[in-house]
C-alpha cells in the first residue's frame, strides 16, 4: 500500500485517484482548488460535475487545503489543465520537499509552448519528474475498462517508481526515457482532434477523416523531431494510439468541440456545452503554432486550427486551404529523415 497525492480534482484527477484507492488500494489525498466542490465530493463521493456514476472510494480524502496535500505523501500526480499549471506551480513551489517526486499528467503546453514537465523541472529537481500519457479517456478507465499508458522520465527509476504506484490489473503503465516525444504528442494529438471533430461536423466522411489523421501524426513527428524527440515515440501509445482514441471516441472533448464548431456554434455556446472541462487543444494550438514557427517546423494543420480558432477563419475555408497546398511526396523531408531512423533501429533490433 502507498500514499498519494493528486492534485486536480477534473474528471482526469478523479478517475487517478478513483484506481489508485479501488483498484490498487491506496491510501489517496485528492486536492481541488475550490473548497465548496472538495466539501460535495467528500460528502456525496461523487463527482456529479465531471464524472457522474464514478463512486469515490472511501479511502480518497478530499481537501482544498494544499498543505495538506503536499503532506501526504512524496508522490504527487498533477492532474490540473495546462493553463493553470504555471499558477498551481506557483503555489506549492516553496512547500515542496527534496523528496517529492511529480507525475504530471496534463497533456498540453503552455502558452510559450513550454512542456509541462518544464515547468516542474523549474522548482524540483527535473529526475524527480515523469509525465504521464497515452490513449486514456477517464470514464472508461473510472469504469474499469482495460487501458495502457506511458510514463516517461529522464531518471529511469523515477519512471519505475510511478509505474508501480500506477499499474492496476486494467491499467497497464509501460515506461519510456522519451519525456518529449511523450509529452509533445499528448499535447499534439488535441489539436488534430480538433480538425477530426470539425471533418465530423461537416460530414465529410471516414476517408477524410483517416488522411486528416494520418496527416496529422505526420505534423507530430516533425514537430517532435525538431524538438528532440525520439522518431520511434509516435508509433506508440502516447502518438498512434492517444491520437486514434481522442480523434475518434465520442467522450473526447477536442472531438466535440472540433465537431461543434463546424455546426456553427459559437465559442461561448461550446464553453458551456464543455460544463467547465477543458478541451486542452484550444490553448495548445496557439501554443504550438507560435511555436512551430519560431522553429521553422511546416505545420499546416496546427497554422489552420490556429486560424479559426484565433482569427474566425471558417473551418470549410481552412479544409480547402488544406486541400489546395502544393502537392508533394508523401515521405519527404523531416519525415525522410525519421523513416531512416525508425530503419536504422528496426536492423539494430
């Protein structure tokens, strides 16, 4: 048995606290910033709000007192959005011990296009991180669903440490060194979920939905290359298989909210249809695209997704953009260079 602490009581923090105390028999601290909602889901154990029908184990204790949070145990799992980590961070930077290790499991930048890990690497030694991503929709894994993950740290027996914190029965954690391959597709995948949500919207098809896809790792791999990341970290479960599940499950928020703006539903309509959850790829597309272009990184999906997010741009005239640029070879550039890679390590295997 372990203690742990999450921090971020959203759908996502409920659902780590939820198999940590049922499923792994954890004693789990469970912070929320907002005290009235920490007081409903000590009293009700449920979060009616982000996951109706998911009981909150008796051993989950609910706080709004961050102190006593960071008390409770020496592993900590963030699970707060992206555009309030660098306030959370803020936070608890001064109450955090030398022995505190952070798992963070926020899939999204911030708005330098930093890396969530990043952030925390800032006030805590950058070992002592790991991240957290793959293709897990939290209502599948609250429910019991079989699920796989990736953690990834640059310390190996950080990554281990979390992995079996982590590892239930259903919930299968596998490790990797790759912290930017990892965290980059987390963060990526939404913003093309965003464009496959839209193409949803407009009934455009499954085989449009399928190129805008393939396209879309294809942007991922050449952003995470430019920044480091391993080639090999996009076939795997935090690049194929998150972007394949939060392009095409209906409880994906980017999904739905790609596909609602394409029906002509305004920002603010869509933020409230949302019930307060984020969908991280609105933030992370402008992130990302600022981002690509001080790297010099073509990254036409992510221009577009930008554009009619920040700009209005009408989403059926960014799919002809996408349709109408100049027609090249498949595997070419950047992604020749991958291909090689990938090859290279394929014959060393």
């Amino acid at each position: 048995m372990s203690r742990v602490s999450v921090l971020g009581a959203g759908s996502w923090g409920t659902t780590l606290a939820t198999i940590l105390a049922r499923d792994a028999g954890d004693d789990v601290t469970l912070w929320s910033r907002d005290p009235g909602q920490a007081d409903l889901l000590g009293a009700e154990r449920e979060n009616r709000r982000y996951l109706p029908g998911i009981r909150i184990p008796d051993r989950v204790l609910v706080t709004a007192d961050i102190e006593r949070a960071l008390a409770a145990s020496d592993d900590l799992i963030v699970a707060a959005p992206s555009v309030g980590v660098a306030a959370l961070r803020a936070q608890v930077a001064s109450r955090l011990r030398p022995q505190h290790h952070v798992l963070s499991a926020t899939k999204g930048l911030a708005g330098d296009g930093r890396r969530m890990s990043e952030l925390w690497a800032e006030v805590l030694d950058a070992r002592r991180v790991a991240v957290l991503s793959g293709p897990n929709i939290s209502r599948e894994i609250a429910s019991g669903h079989p699920a796989a993950t990736v953690i990834a740290s640059t310390e190996t027996e950080t990554a281990k440490r979390f992995q079996a914190l982590l590892g239930t029965p259903m919930f299968r954690a596998y490790t990797d060194s790759d912290v930017v391959g990892v965290e980059l597709c987390g963060a990526l995948k939404n913003v093309v979920a965003l464009g496959a949500g839209a193409i949803d919207g407009m009934g455009y098809g499954d085989n449009a939905k399928a190129g805008f896809i393939t396209r879309g790792l294809a942007e991922i791999a050449r952003y995470g290359f430019a920044c480091g990341a391993n080639p090999l970290t996009v076939a795997g479960l935090a690049g194929v298989g998150d972007l394949i599940v939060t392009c095409m499950s209906k409880h994906s928020r980017n999904r739905t909210v790609g596909e609602l703006l394409a029906k002509g539903l305004a920002r603010e309509q869509i933020l409230e249809r949302l019930g307060g959850q984020i969908a991280e790829g609105m933030s992370t597309a402008e992130a990302a695209y600022r981002s690509g272009q001080q790297k010099s990184v073509s990254m036409p999906i992510t221009e577009q997704t930008h554009l009619v997010l920040a700009e209005g741009k009408p989403i059926r005239e960014a799919m002809r953009e996408l349709m109408q640029r100049e027609r090249g070879e498949e595997i070419a550039g950047p992604l020749a260079e991958i291909s090689q890679l990938i090859a290279t390590a394929a014959r060393r295997t």
